[in-house]
C-alpha cells in the first residue's frame, strides 16, 4: 500500500500560551474528525505530531487517524528550541519509514508542517536543520510564521513552501485556525491524487495562498 506520511511540528513555547494555544488545540479535532472518517485518506496516509519548547515531546506517534478516537492536547510553557524539533523529527522520520517499509508499504517522502510564532533560542538549530534535510529520507517542509516569528528563519526552515502572517490585523488564533485547515486540504488533496494501483504516484497538493498569510518567496537570501 502507498503511504504517504504527515508530520505537523508546533511551537509550544510560552508565548504560544492563551489564545495561540487554544485554536490548535480547538481544530485538531477538525482535522481528526475530516481524515479519520474519509477511508480513502485514512489509508494512505499516516500523521503525527511534535511539540517543541525547552525539549521536543511526540505527543502523537505516526499512525492511522482512522484508529484514534482523539488527538492529544498541545501546552505551552518555555523557550523555543528549533535544534530539538528537528533532532526529534529526523530520529521519528528515520525510524518511522523504516518500519513502514518492513510492513510492505511503498513510502513517499514525509511532509512537515512546522508552526512557530518566535526566533529560535538555541545557538545550533541551523546544524540539526541541516542533519533533518540532508538525510536519508529528508522531509518536504511547509513553514508557518506567526506573532513575532523572522521571516528569513522561516523561509529558511522551508524547503518546499514558507507563510508568514499577515499585518496584526490578522489574530494568531485567527491565523492558526487556517494553518490548521490548511494542513488538512494538503493531507486530503495529497491522498485523493494518489492512484488505486500506485502506478502513477502522487502529487503533494499544498496550498500556494493561505488566508490570513503572505506567501514567502524561497529563492531570496
């Protein structure tokens, strides 16, 4: 079977905390309910999700959303360490392919949707980023920047697409509930492109314009 595997990787630091946090929280069960009762989606696709502050925690391992009642909760607190997502997320990556591969399924490369709203706070992240994309099986990576997130860090976090958010009068909450619909048209456009028998791939259909952000251009330095 073609798997096609999803990993959304969201900033949990402090400043993530009051409404930022609540309007993740409150569209994972949206983006739950939207794959898990779509068989088609659900069957060739896998999602997890990472949490990242001080340290990076999977809060949800790989799996078949069809088989969960429910997503687990994101909670705010801390710094903003970029270097432990990306150290997690390739170790999670690495090991995850592999053991799809050893129950038969054919793999497409995994797609990242990483969210955060600041600068990362570790001095080393730029070299774990560095690990995550020249590995084995290198991630496509979609970066969303909110609140007081740089521009040139997240377009360089990206290497498929980069969004930042708009001018203030656009909410983060507001801004989020989109990131995560977002996220949610990619995984079932994604899916429903792929063929019955495999023989002609698949196309990652990720949004070019997302309401409430600016498309970053990749190419400027």
């Amino acid at each position: 079977m073609q798997i096609l595997p999803f990993y959304m990787v969201c900033d949990e630091s402090g400043s993530m905390s009051g409404p930022p946090i609540d309007a993740i929280n409150a569209a994972l069960p949206d983006l739950h309910q939207e794959i898990s009762t779509n068989p088609t989606v659900a069957d060739k696709t896998r999602f997890a999700l990472i949490g990242f502050s001080d340290d990076a925690t999977v809060l949800q391992s790989l799996v078949d959303l069809s088989e969960l009642d429910s997503l687990p909760a994101l909670a705010a607190g801390g710094v903003t360490s970029y270097g432990e997502a990306f150290r997690t997320l390739k170790k999670c990556v690495e090991a995850d392919v592999a053991d799809l591969k050893s129950q038969g399924h054919e793999v497409y490369r995994p797609v990242v949707f990483f969210l955060s709203d600041g600068v990362p706070t570790d001095g080393n992240w730029e070299q774990a980023l560095q690990d995550l994309t020249s590995s084995r099986y290198a991630p496509k990576i979609i970066a969303f920047g909110i609140g007081a997130a740089d521009t040139a860090t997240i377009s360089q976090v990206a290497n498929f697409r980069a969004f930042m958010q708009q001018d203030s009068s656009v909410s983060p909450a507001a801004a989020l509930r989109e990131f995560a619909a977002s996220l949610t048209r990619s995984i079932v456009r994604s899916a429903s492109s792929m063929s019955a028998d495999g023989s002609s791939g698949f196309s990652l259909a990720v949004d070019e314009q997302v309401t409430g952000f600016t498309t970053v251009a990749l190419d400027k330095l």
